[in-house]
C-alpha cells in the first residue's frame, strides 16, 4: 500500500466538479493510515480503491460515482474502484453569524 497513491486518488476525487469534499465515512473509519498521518476518504487495498465522498446537489448520484471512478482509473491499476457517496450537500457550509454588539443600558437620572 502506498501514501503517494492514495494521495493522489485523493487529489483527484476532489478535482471532480461533482464532488464537494471527501468524507471519512459514517464511522471515520475510511482512511489510509500512514506513519504520522492519514489520507482521509481513500482506503486503499491490495484488491480495490474505496473511496467516500460529498457529492454537490445537482448531477444524478451514478455520474457523480462514474466521474470519479473516471478520474482515478489509471492510478488503480487491477484494484477495483469503489465509490460511496455518504451525503449530498445543496450549498456551502453556512459560516456562523456574526454576534450582535450588546446593547448599552440607558441610565436614568434622578
């Protein structure tokens, strides 16, 4: 198993304009674990590539699982490419609101 490989299936699944980001999986068990760090989102094995993703709303689930397939078929060699999609995101992340300033407190005069 190599870490240059799954990088750059890693690389190349996030490229696809259908993919919104990879995902480590229901239970963030799908990486690639290396000496120091992971490669999460790619899992690759002797015998198959497994691959997560977020995929963009829009383009029909099947394409968006075909397109990376696509993108990463000559890195897999024999290994067989499997694409799970573990959500569909119809926007950005919404950013967190910015606080309202407090509002003084009048004081009354006596």
């Amino acid at each position: 198993m190599s870490g240059g490989l799954a990088g750059q299936v890693a690389e190349r699944a996030r490229a696809c304009p259908q993919v919104e980001e990879l995902s480590s999986g229901p239970f963030g068990t799908i990486a690639t674990y290396l000496p120091g760090e992971s490669v999460p989102g790619v899992a690759v094995r002797d015998d198959e590539i497994e691959i997560h993703v977020i995929a963009r709303y829009g383009p029909p689930l099947p394409e968006v699982g075909t397109a990376v397939r696509e993108a990463v078929g000559d890195l897999a060699g024999d290994r067989r490419v499997n694409v799970t999609i573990d959500d569909v995101r119809t926007h950005a992340p919404a950013a967190k609101p910015a606080k309202k300033p407090a509002k003084k407190k009048e004081r009354r005069s006596s």
